[in-house]
C-alpha cells in the first residue's frame, strides 16, 4: 500500500480504537441506548440526502440496521455503562470474526480451515480466562453482552454477503435511519423517559461532541475511509489492519482511565489476539508452508 493509504488506514484504526473511551464517557451519564441512538441518528443526517440508496431489498437493509445498530452497539454500549471496560471491550468485540466464521459454516456450508479452528480455541481459551476473573474492570453481564453484541456484528457480516456489490457506504448511512427510534423507545423503558429527557436537553458540549465524534467521524468518515481503502486496495491488504483497533482500544483506555492488565488477565488478551491473528494469517502461512513441502 503506498505511505498515504497506509496513513488514512492507521488513522481508521486509531479512531476505532479510540472509540471505546469516548463510548464510556459519554454512557457515564446519559442512558446508553439513547446514546447509540443519537449516534446513528447523526450518522443518517444529513448524509442521508446526498447519498444514494443501496441496490439491495429493503429486508436486508432493514435486517443490517437492527443488527449493527440495536444488537451490535446497542448492547455494547449497554455492556460499557454496566462496567465492562473499554480497553477489554475493544479486545472481545473482535470475536465477530470467529462468530462470523461459525454462522458462515451454518448457513452458508463454508468450510472452516485448521486455521481457523486453531485460532478459534485459542481465543475461546483466552475469553474464558478473562471471563473468569471477573473485577470491577470486567462486570460478567458486560462480558456476556459484549459477547452478543459481537454476535450481532457477525450477524450482520452474513447479512452484507447476501446484499452482494451494495455501496458499503450507501449501506451504512441508510442504514442508520432504521436504529434511533427501536433504540430511543427501549433508552425510555430501561432508563425512564425523565432520564431521556434530562440527557436531550440538559447535555453539555462535550457529550454532543462525544455523539458527533461517533455519528461523523467513526462511522461516516471512517466507514467511508475504509471502504474506500478496500475498493483501492483489496480486502486482503487492508482488513488485516483492523486487528489494530484492539490495540489502540486497550492502550488508549489504559492511558485515560488507568485500566490496568494483571498478568492473567493479560494472558487471556493475548490468547485473544493470537487467536485472531491465526484466524487472519493462518491459512496464508498454511499455504506457503505446503507449496514449500510439496
């Protein structure tokens, strides 16, 4: 990749990570679906208007916006304000990927490579060990819903196969009018509408700041970014760059709110990212090692 797309990669990933801290502190005190529902609701205005929509059947776009939007980020931002922490967040969301894998294997028949097994168990290993020693940096309702909400993401992973060439971004944009309002309606059941109320119109800058950021700059912007990278580039070359988004999650978090990793804890992060990592690599490696033998 030449140095600029490489730069405009890092720059994706690094706003990704840093999400994660800005997600906890805009969830301290508001409610945390009404805040993912602000966030998408951002993200589809105005954008909505000067960007086309998908060439896919509304089912599946209807189908990705409950996905991403209530399962995916509802439940993550949920998991976040319950105490799980951002850094490790960060880390366990990056479970998609198996998940995907799994669900592909279901539904699609794909096959799954040794690779992918192997980097399965590593990382079902780690995500038991850090499940296990739950504190008050790891809620064990925050992991199991960070969990579903990496479920989610998977769910709609298989969801984007079936809608084929669709505009990623027409895609992520029209697909964010389909959240706010699933999402406002569940913030009024869970956190009382009084509590609705008091966040829309008694927040201060910083939290519409922090709702801008997310709407704006790391979905629009860097969904736009990334896709774009893709369609210059390949998937090959620049998907791999996203297993960087753990790490500046888990950095960024550690630097703002002091999240600190005791050594198992940070064992079973590093079986994580090593299973991803085979997940990822693995087949590639297991290629060159046969054509090397053979």
């Amino acid at each position: 990749m030449p140095p600029r797309s490489l730069l405009l990669a890092l720059l994706i990933t690094f706003i990704w990570g840093v999400n994660f801290v800005v997600i906890k502190l805009s969830v301290t005190d508001a409610p945390p679906l009404l805040v993912a529902a602000l966030r998408f609701a951002l993200a589809a205005l105005p954008a909505v208007f000067f960007v086309p929509r998908p060439l896919m059947r509304w089912q599946l776009l209807v189908g990705y916006g409950l996905a991403v939007g209530v399962v995916q980020f509802g439940l993550l931002y949920l998991a976040i304000q319950l105490g799980m922490s951002a850094g490790l967040a960060s880390l366990l969301m990056q479970m998609q990927a198996f998940f995907t894998a799994l669900l592909a294997a279901a539904l699609l028949r794909e096959k799954l490579g040794p690779n992918q097994v192997l980097g399965m168990a590593l990382a079902f290993t780690g995500m038991g060990v850090i499940g296990l020693l739950a504190d008050h940096q790891t809620s064990p309702i925050g992991f199991v819903l960070v969990l579903v909400a990496a479920g989610g993401w998977a769910i709609s992973n298989i969801l984007v196969r079936a809608a084929g060439s669709a505009n990623m971004l027409s895609l992520v944009v029209w697909s964010a009018l389909i959240p706010p309002i699933p999402l406002t309606l569940l913030a009024g059941v869970t956190s009382g509408w009084d509590a609705v109320g008091r966040t829309l119109t008694h927040s201060g800058p910083g939290f519409w700041l922090a709702v801008a950021f997310m709407g704006y700059f790391n979905t629009v912007l860097g969904f736009g970014i990334w896709n774009w990278l893709i369609q210059q580039h390949g998937a090959s070359r620049v998907a791999p760059l996203s297993l960087l988004v753990p790490v500046f999650g888990m950095v960024s978090s550690a630097l703002y709110f002091q999240e600190t990793f005791p050594p198992l804890k940070l064992l079973g992060a590093a079986l994580v990212f090593v299973g991803l990592i085979v997940h990822v690599f693995g087949g590639v490696w297991l290629g060159r090692w046969r054509a090397v033998q053979g």
